[in-house]
C-alpha cells in the first residue's frame, strides 16, 4: 500500500471553553484561526503549517472521569489525501471487508 501523500489533516478535540483553547493554540503554538462563517460556532479550526486541530463544544461542562489506565480521549482524526489516493484507500478497505462511510 502507498499513500506518499497521505497527511494528518487534523485532529478534533471537543472542549469545555472553544474561545480559550483557541486562544491558546494561536498563543502557545501559533496556530491561525480558520472558521469560515458557513460553518457556524464550530467547529473553530486552528491550522500550523500542515496540520491543526479542530476544536468542538463538549458535550457536558463536567469532564467524564476516565476509566483506570492509559487512555486517549479523541473525537476524530482526519488525513488529507489525494483524490487518487482516497479512491485507492477505498478500494483497499473494500477488498478487506472493512466498513466505512463516505
């Protein structure tokens, strides 16, 4: 399998204050804000060169507490593809039997 142009697009983390971690991602990391008007509230992007996070309303303002052991706690992961290759990868996944949605 070869996806050269295969790339973490972003990772989506929901958050109890969207305003403050956006704030600290441009202040700490210098990330740029990226919310076009069409897409609402949210989700607020926040891009580095190549890659940034997407920030999302928590569900609850009280954080769930975790379950003993080593976990991470991720709404969702993007990559950025290519056409090709997203059609490749597709047909990848099909031949292997894995569900998916697009």
């Amino acid at each position: 399998m070869n996806f050269k142009d295969l790339q973490l697009d972003h990772v989506a983390i929901r958050v109890t204050n969207m305003e403050r971690s956006a704030k600290w991602y441009a202040e700490m990391l210098g990330f740029k804000r990226v919310q076009p008007e069409e897409w609402g509230p949210f989700p607020i992007m926040m891009i580095g060169s190549n890659s940034g996070v997407a920030l999302f309303p928590a569900k609850s303002d009280k954080p769930k507490p975790l379950p003993d052991g080593d976990w991470l706690n991720a709404f969702h992961f993007a990559f950025r593809i290519s056409r090709t290759g997203l059609d490749y990868a597709m047909e990848h996944l099909r031949a292997r039997g894995v569900e998916f949605e697009f």
